[in-house]
C-alpha cells in the first residue's frame, strides 16, 4: 500500500516505507517526537539492541537502524503481510538486521532479555494483548531497558507492575505512548 511513511532522520531519511494493507502505522510526526524524547535518555552513538515488536511496516525498527550507530535490530510480526512488507522496507536500506513470523509473546523468550530499547504497538483493538506481554517482559527484561508502548488514548491508564517506571506520557492524535524504563 502507497504511503506517505518515511524514515523521517538519518542516513536514510527521506526513504519512503510500503504498509501492510491492513496497517495502522505510528505516523512520522509522532516517530520524530518519541525519538526527540529517546535523545533524552539514549546515546544514539553506542551499540543498541532493539526488538520492534509488533513490526506492521517496521518503521519504528527502521528509523533506529537510520539513527542508531550499528543497532542490531529484530522485526517481528505475525502477519505475512507484514513479514513481507518489511523484507520490502528493509531492501530500502543496507543493513542487516533479523526479521521472524512469530507471536510475540512466544519470542520473548529469545529476545526480551537481550534487547536494551523495545517498540510495542500491538493492533489497538487488543489492548489486554499489549498489557499481558509488557507485564511478561516486565519479569525478563534487563535493568535499564527502555520500553516504548504506544496504545489507543481511549484506553484507561494502564496498571503498570513495579518492574517499570514511567518517564514520559504522551498523547499524539488517537495514539498514546508510554516510555518505560526496566528496574533493575
């Protein structure tokens, strides 16, 4: 499906990203905004392991392979159409990075103790779905990680367990983001 998602900065700026056809992207206005904040509490220049967890396009995984130095990168959706999409995405650009047909919760496993910065935007129609997997990655992810979870802002204020602190809360259009970071 033809776009108006792009990388918005870095080496690959500019470059236009395919959806899914049954996409809900994080628009570009509101991916610059959580990145503006993550500057705040990232070094984009030290090596980065990120997990895009429900990936759609993968444009938030894509956004950090452009800004990051060397960020080793996994996508994961359970959607062929999205599988495929980001094989189109990541052609765009000339980097390495893993990509797996798979249900998340399942892959937290392989990917929620090793990864240091996590995207997590499940379809807004199965909120209690985002809810059970940050509580799950809640008990194995590493101290310091940072959690970001965008969810629909009619959604009541998540319960968030003690294995997390808020450090932003921030509404953009109907998408509201938690970034949360892992006490150690």
């Amino acid at each position: 499906m033809k776009s108006n998602l792009q990388i918005i900065s870095g080496k690959y700026r500019g470059k236009k990203l395919v959806l899914p056809n049954d996409a809900r992207p994080t628009q570009n206005m509101a991916r610059g905004a959580i990145f503006n904040m993550l500057n705040e509490i990232i070094d984009f220049n030290i090596p980065i392991s990120v997990w895009d967890v429900f990936a759609g396009s993968g444009a938030f995984g894509l956004e950090c392979i452009s800004r990051f130095n060397n960020p080793m990168v996994v996508f994961t959706d359970n959607s062929s159409g999205s599988v495929d999409t980001i094989k189109k995405n990541l052609s765009l650009v000339d980097e390495r990075a893993t990509l797996e047909k798979t249900d998340a919760v399942s892959a937290l496993s392989r990917f929620g103790a090793i990864s240091d910065l996590f995207f997590v935007d499940p379809p807004y129609s199965d909120f209690k779905l985002g809810l059970m997997f940050v509580k799950k990655l809640g008990k194995i992810a590493k101290g310091g990680s940072i959690l970001i979870w965008e969810f629909e802002k009619v959604q009541e204020t998540p319960r968030i367990d003690e294995n997390w602190e808020v450090l932003k809360d921030k509404t953009y259009g109907r998408a509201r983001f938690l970034i949360l970071r892992k006490i150690n």
